[in-house]
C-alpha cells in the first residue's frame, strides 16, 4: 500500500544542488531518445520502474544492477534516482516482504524516494548500444548490426505544394525521419500536379470553393522507425499549409539495419586467435573465458552481442565472422560451432559492464552540467574460485 504514499509527488530528505530543474521524465526522455522502449524484446520490462516522472533529480547513480547495496549507496551519496541495465523487475512481483534483495532494494528505493529506471534489451539493439560499446573497446571499425530488427521500418509519403516543400520536407528530418547508417536528411522527390475541389464548409490554402483545383506540388518519400511515427506525422501535418494534407504510411519489409541485436565488426590489422582471446580478457577484465577448440586461424572479423546472444551462432556464421563473442552458452551450443567459428562466451556481466558509460556519456551531453557518477558496487552474482 506504501507505493501511494507521498513519494511519488516527492517531498526531498535531503537538499537537491540541481541547477537545470531536470525531473525523472527528462533523464527517461534522454535516455529514451537513445534507446527507444519501442526496440525492448516483448519479455522485458525497460523503463522507469520505481518513482514520478515528475520527481526533481539532481544527481544520478548508474550501475547495471539494481540490489539493495546500490540503493543504499544511492542514499549515501545523495542520488535521487537510479539508471540501470538490467530491471530489478521482469516478471510480478506478488509480495514486497523483504525476503529477497531484489524486494529489499524496491522497499529501501520507495523509503528513500529514489527513482528506478532500466534500459535493458532497447539499449541491447539501439545503434551505439551495449554490443557496439564491446566492438569499440576492442578496437573494431566497420560496425554493423548482426541481426537487423524485422518490421521496424516505415514509410512516409506526403504530397506538398511546392512554394512549401523545403519547410515540409526539413520539419520531417527535424522529427528524425531519413537517417540510414552515417547519412541523414535522406528522402526522394518527385515534382507532379495534385487536384481537388473544396466542398461547403472548407478553408482551401489555394482555390476556390467548388471548384476542381490543379496545383503543382511534390511527391516525398522518406523512411522512419516505427517508434516516431507520431512524432513524424505530427510534425509533417504543423508544417503543412493545407487544411487535409494528403499522405500515407507504409509498412516495410525492409530490416532495420540501425537497430538490432550484436554487432560485427573488423580489425585493421588480423590478430591469432589466442591474442584475441587474451585482448578479451584484459579488455574485460574476465576471470575466465569459455570457449571452442582453437582453429589455428586468425581474427579479422568478430561478431559481439553483450549478454545471452548464443541464438545469434548462426547469424555469425553467415555474416562469415572468424568468432561469436557473448555470454551464457549452453554445452551443446559450442558442440553447434563446430569447425566453423570460434565460440567465446565472456561472462554476462562482463560483457555488460561498460553500459555505465553509454547512460554516462548520453546524459552527459544532454545535461552537460549535471551530476552523474558510476556506482563503486561490484552487482555481478557470478564468482569464480
């Protein structure tokens, strides 16, 4: 019953140093502009858990899980709120007793006024997200998505008189439309006549009522994900001069190939498969990494999915990668690799661990004077003897 209480309006125990007046709203809104909750896996539970959007922030404390030692040094350092990667929530949570850590850091967050979010598998698939963070530490150009999002595309076509067509067509791109890979403002025009009659009761931009009208206008196409739509048409129907502007939305079969999950990437220079192995470790800092039998080939192209990725074995293979990095491989899924990759499960959280810097680094340029530090908490369950 508590999570009425007054916290969700919060009423600050301690003073707030927030210069920017930032809420909870726009550090999700920042964080979300990154890495929409649209690319989530339909299993997930990413966004703000615990906590208003309306909440005054002044100081946020990153990590990658949630525990009850995280919370705890949220309230030591005064930080109102939590960024995380993995949900301290994934499924109901039918009683809040304090039986487990997990319940115990939902109750101590709500006691103290802490807000909760998580970016999880959105910030798995968004483009610069966890498997690209593991290509760049390593070193690799050439960064691609390993397995593209299906059905995420949309197309835009809008018919815009031409004296208007250049404020029509920027207002789009302002709404994120035309982005594909390093490019953006990316569209496609086509100069033709549109014909209408406006009826009783209409306000025309051109013509005369009741009469058949020929105007000269543009035909635009562009593309957009699926998560802007809104956005998009919103945009589009504000700087449009007609009364009915006429457009449609398509759905594409086309991949997203700006979101998705793992990454591949290319090493300037081929490295032997154990220096790869031993790069690995020390960039990761890894107890111990599992993985296939050495072929005695070399590494130029790697393919990389932070966390539970061993389903993309296949995609590796066919995007012709030399080794699949990722965690939490099953026995029988390095038997599957056989001759044809070198498998390499890293560690979970070890794969993860560099999330931190994606929260640190998005905030950070949204909020340039904010308060943003990286919990001291070591959140991985897993040891090694």
């Amino acid at each position: 019953m508590f999570l009425n209480k007054p916290f969700l309006t919060f009423a600050a125990d301690y003073p707030i140093n927030n210069l920017e007046n930032i809420s909870v709203q726009d550090i999700c809104s920042s964080l979300e502009d990154f890495a929409p909750p649209a690319l989530q896996e339909s299993w997930d539970n990413s966004g703000l858990i615990v906590g208003s959007p309306s909440q005054p922030v002044g100081k946020v404390l990153l990590t990658i899980d949630v525990t009850e030692a995280v919370v705890a040094e949220a309230v030591e350092q005064q930080a109102q709120m939590i960024v995380s990667h993995h949900p301290p929530i994934l499924s109901g949570i039918r009683q809040l007793t304090g039986k487990t850590d997990v319940q115990r850091a939902i109750i101590s967050a709500v006691r103290h006024r802490i807000a909760i979010y998580a970016a999880h598998t959105s910030i798995d698939a968004a483009w610069g997200g966890v498997s690209h963070r593991m290509a760049q530490k390593l070193g690799l150009g050439n960064i691609r998505v390993l397995s593209p999002r299906e059905g995420g595309l949309r197309k835009l076509v809008a018919y815009i008189p031409a004296g208007h067509f250049e404020q029509v067509r920027d207002a789009v791109f302002e709404a994120g439309a035309g982005c594909s890979g390093n490019y953006d403002c990316c569209g496609y025009s086509a100069e033709g006549k549109g014909t209408f009659r406006a009826l009783e009761g209409a306000h025309p931009f051109v013509g005369q009522l009741g009469k058949r009208h020929a105007e000269p206008e543009i035909r635009f196409e562009t593309v957009f994900p699926s998560h802007l739509q809104r956005r998009v048409v919103e945009a589009l129907l504000q700087a449009h001069p007609y009364e009915e502007a006429a457009f449609d939305i398509l759905t594409l079969q086309n991949p997203d190939r700006q979101a998705g999950l793992g990454v591949t990437g290319v090493f300037a220079s081929p490295v032997s498969e154990h220096r790869f192995l031993q790069m690995l470790k020390e960039t990761f800092a890894a107890k111990m990494i599992r993985h296939t039998r050495l072929r005695g080939g070399e590494i130029r192209k790697a393919a990389l999915c932070g966390g539970s990725g061993s389903s993309l074995l296949e995609h590796a293979i066919r995007s012709h990668a030399d080794v699949l990095v990722t965690a939490d491989c099953k026995y029988h899924q390095f038997a599957e690799a056989e001759d044809s990759i070198l498998l390499a499960d890293l560690g979970h959280f070890e794969s993860e661990q560099y999330t931190k810097e994606i929260f640190y680094d998005v905030l950070m340029k949204k909020f340039p004077n904010f308060a943003v530090q990286f919990s001291k908490i070591n959140t991985n369950p897993i040891n090694y003897l």
